[in-house]
C-alpha cells in the first residue's frame, strides 16, 4: 500500500543544523572557526582571488604572440648534412628518409647552410633560393614537389 511506503533503512539523514545553539555541538561559531575573513557573513570572495597575492590572471604575460592557424612547419635540410653524409647521385623524400638524413614527419625545406662540391639530384617540397643556386652551380638539379 502507498500509505506503507517508507525509505530504505539509512538512506536518509537528518540535516545538520548548524549554530542552534551549543547544545547541539555546532553553536556559537556555528563551525566557521574563530574571526578572519572566513568566519564572516558574506565571506565569498571573488573568482581568482588569492588573499592579496597578485592572482595568477595579472601575472601571466599580456600578449600571447600569434601562430597562423594554416602554417606549415617544414623540416629544414641544410647543404652541409648532404656533403657530409651522401654520395653524388640523385635523391628523392623516400631516399631521404630511408638513408636518415631526414625523419619524414614533416614536408622538407632544402636550406643554403654550408657549402657543396657533389652532384646531386634532389626532389625536396621546398628551397631556398640560396641553396637551389649552390646545388645547381655544383652540377645538380633541385626538383621542386608539392607535400
């Protein structure tokens, strides 16, 4: 019968009521401890505040800086790595990549750091006008692919 229904014995707690006197053990200082900003009526203090310390929001720096949402990080491949670590021979990504002079993860740029004596033939996604030059002047190619 509806009239007999009850809840499941210790599914339900009386509420605590707080600062009705001391002999309910929570009177006087209701449980708020003793003075300071805690113990007060309206204690709430405002989101990020930390006690008058300059909150962290005011000590991070103002200006983030800008990346663009569309940049293309290139791996950067320089013309001294190929002197010292190819022959003279012709090159494309998946070479590269499986002799170790680049990891593969990322489209590669050829740069124009060092200097180069061999003839190479390379297939890169991308050259500096430098490091096209100094290739070509060496009797190679450099053949530009897109990603």
């Amino acid at each position: 019968m509806l009239h007999a229904l009850k809840p499941n014995k210790g599914s339900t707690h009386t509420r605590h009521r707080v600062a009705r006197g001391n002999g309910s053990g929570s009177g006087t200082t209701a449980g708020r401890g003793t003075k300071g900003q805690q113990s007060r009526v309206g204690k709430g203090r405002r989101l990020g505040f930390e006690g008058g310390q300059t909150p962290l929001i005011r000590r991070q720096p103002k200006l983030g800086g800008f990346i663009h949402p569309r940049r293309v990080n290139m791996e950067p491949l320089n013309l001294d790595i190929l002197e010292k670590r190819l022959q003279a021979g012709s090159y494309d990504l998946a070479a590269l990549k499986s002799l170790r002079v680049i990891s593969g993860r990322a489209p590669v740029k050829l740069l124009g750091r060092g200097t180069i004596t061999k003839k190479l033939s390379l297939t890169v996604n991308a050259a500096s006008k430098s490091a096209k030059a100094a290739v070509e002047k060496a009797g190679g190619s450099v053949t530009i692919v897109n990603a």
